[in-house]
C-alpha cells in the first residue's frame, strides 16, 4: 500500500526526516505518532505529495509518486485544520467538493451520523469548531478510496460523534482499506489501531502493535510504553 525507502527531508538547517524506512500494507488501521518535532507531520505530508522530499523513494498503492499526481485521486485526507470559505452554506461546500471529485452518495449517511442536519443551510462561518470538524469528517469519507489518512480526526468532537468516528473507522476497516491516523489522544490511538508507528527526532523508533510495545518495553499501560520509547529510546 505504501512503502518508503531511505526518507530525508530538510528545511533550511533542520533535518526533519532522517533515512526513514516504512512499509504500511494492504487493509488496517496505522497511527503515526511522535512528540512535536518528530518529524510525523512531514511524513504524512510526503506522502501525500504536499511536501517534495530531499532524498528517498514513495510507493503509494503500487505507483512511485515522484512526479505523479494521479495517485492523490485513490486517498481520501482529513486535514488538522477545517479551514473553510467563510461565506459558504455547508450543503453548498458538500455540492462543491463532489462536483470537483466524483459522485457520491454517502453524504447524507454521514450528515445523519454526525447530526449535521440543523447545520446544513448554515454558514461555515458560523459555525464552532467541533462542527466545522464534522463537516470536515463528511467531506472526507463521503468518497470511496482505498487509502485514508486521518490528521488529529478527534480534534473538537462531542462524546457522541466520538463514538460514531469509531463506528466509521472500523467499517472502512473491515472493507479491507487502509487508514492512517496521527493523533495525540492516546486511548483513541489504542481503541482504534492496529499498529502503530513511532517517530522521535525524524526516525522511526518502533512498528507494530501495542502488545509488543508493551512486551518490548516492559510496560503494561500505552502510555507508560510511550513515555518509555521517549525516555529511553527503545528500538
């Protein structure tokens, strides 16, 4: 599904990324986590193209994406940040973003899932920011791709869209796709993935699923294993 080999990225002095080597395969839930400055943000973003790596090589979904945008057709990309037109009505930026993709009928799925009904005929601009994130989750799983890749998905959402982001993810999931989740809510990270991925100072420090990070740093809480790979560098 994606593969990359030997990853470096530079901004101006700042090693980011620093020979990373990944293999995320077919069908799963993977988080990416890290403390800030570990390099997570800019290795999501290579892989969806947003940022040109100084060095390394990216498969997605069986194509090299060096000088290729096609491949951005099959990813369905949740940003951090819903930063919307103000002026729009949601029902009008959900008609937009269909026009400029492809048909889809699972919008009203969605609206329904995440109680987005009293908001349709309302103003982004208007509207506060868990739903604004909402509309940003509709926005992302109205589409059918094989890969997803979900930045802080959790970010603003009441008790009861919660649970109903769960209940999403894991019927993706179980249509054999694969999904990427950067998140900071630990008990999010360990309900949800099936692996995880840990970056400290741009390289990667650890792959596979939390049992064995628990085993490997003698650690019977997630976060604790964490705190752990922090303190003393597992590998």
């Amino acid at each position: 599904m994606v593969i990359i080999q030997n990853l470096h990225k530079k901004f101006g002095k700042n090693q980011v990324l620093k020979g990373v080597d990944l293999e995320i395969t077919d069908g799963g839930i993977f988080a990416v986590l890290g403390p800030n400055g570990s390099g997570k943000t800019t290795l999501i973003k290579s892989i969806l193209g947003m940022v040109i790596p100084n060095k390394g090589y990216i498969s997605v979904l069986g194509e090299n994406i060096k000088n290729n945008s096609g491949y951005r057709h099959k990813i369905d990309y949740l940003p951090q940040i819903a930063n919307f037109p103000n002026n729009l009505k949601v029902i009008e930026l959900i008609k937009m973003i269909k026009d400029l993709r492809r048909p889809s009928n699972k919008d009203q799925h969605l609206i329904k899932l995440f109680k987005l009904d009293p908001f349709i005929d309302k103003k982004l601009g208007n509207l506060s920011g868990g739903t604004k994130q909402k509309v940003n989750l509709v926005l992302t799983f109205m589409f059918d791709s094989p890969l997803i890749v979900l930045d802080e998905p959790t970010t603003g959402l009441d008790p009861i869209s919660l649970i109903g982001l769960k209940t999403l993810i894991q019927t993706e999931k179980e249509k054999g796709k694969t999904i990427l989740i950067t998140s900071h809510i630990m008990s999010f990270v360990e309900e949800v993935s099936d692996e995880i991925v840990f970056l400290l100072d741009g390289k990667i420090y650890f792959k596979g699923p939390i049992s064995k990070l628990k085993t490997q740093t003698g650690q019977p809480d997630f976060e604790l294993a964490i705190a752990s790979l922090l303190t003393n560098n597992y590998v």
